[in-house]
C-alpha cells in the first residue's frame, strides 16, 4: 500500500477513486504518566511517555485506515491526514484520513 501526503505520486496514474477512507483511535492518559508529565512541566525537557503514546496512536489509526482502503479496493492512499481532538478531560481522538485510490 502506497501512502503519501501528496495528491498525486509522480510517475503513478491514478485509475480509480475509491473515496475517503478513515481510521481513528481514542487513547486516555495514563494517571501515572500524567504525575510524571507535571514533574516534567517544572524542569521542562520532551514527555517521552506522551510522545510514545502519541506515535502508538497515529500508527493504530494509520492501520485501520490501510484497513479499509484494501477492503475497498485500493493500492494507494493519497493526500493523506492526520488530526487530533479532545473527546473528554484526559483522553483524546487520533484521525488519519485520505483518499483511497487505484494507481499503475
């Protein structure tokens, strides 16, 4: 499965449009990792904990996405995106979505 940002992959045709093709998860803060994060927040430095479960949720999301674009069909995924959104205090939605496609 090809997947990019772009809308269109040079050299490729696209030959079919498949549609929008989606996949998301929502993911909670750990209490734990939460404690920790606000001692972080005082000497500052990168919250390695969210930014793991960060990247463990754009790949799920990514996944289910590639998921439902081969159900359709589909050998590429283009113009690919990603966005975020709180659902409730300490937990939040991950979204990728893009277009999923036929290319030769």
């Amino acid at each position: 499965m090809v997947i990019t940002n772009i809308e269109m992959i040079p050299g490729k045709r696209v030959v079919k449009h498949l549609g929008l093709v989606q996949g998301s998860t929502v993911r909670a803060k750990h209490v734990g990792k939460d404690i920790m994060a606000g001692f972080k927040n005082i000497v500052g430095g990168e919250l390695k904990s969210y930014t793991e479960l960060l990247n463990e949720s754009r790949q799920e999301a990514t996944n289910r996405m590639i998921e439902q674009a081969t159900a359709a069909g589909a050998n590429a995924i283009l113009n690919v995106r990603f966005s975020t959104s709180s659902i409730t205090q300490g937990a939040a939605e991950l979204f990728a979505y893009g277009t999923a496609v036929v290319i030769e």
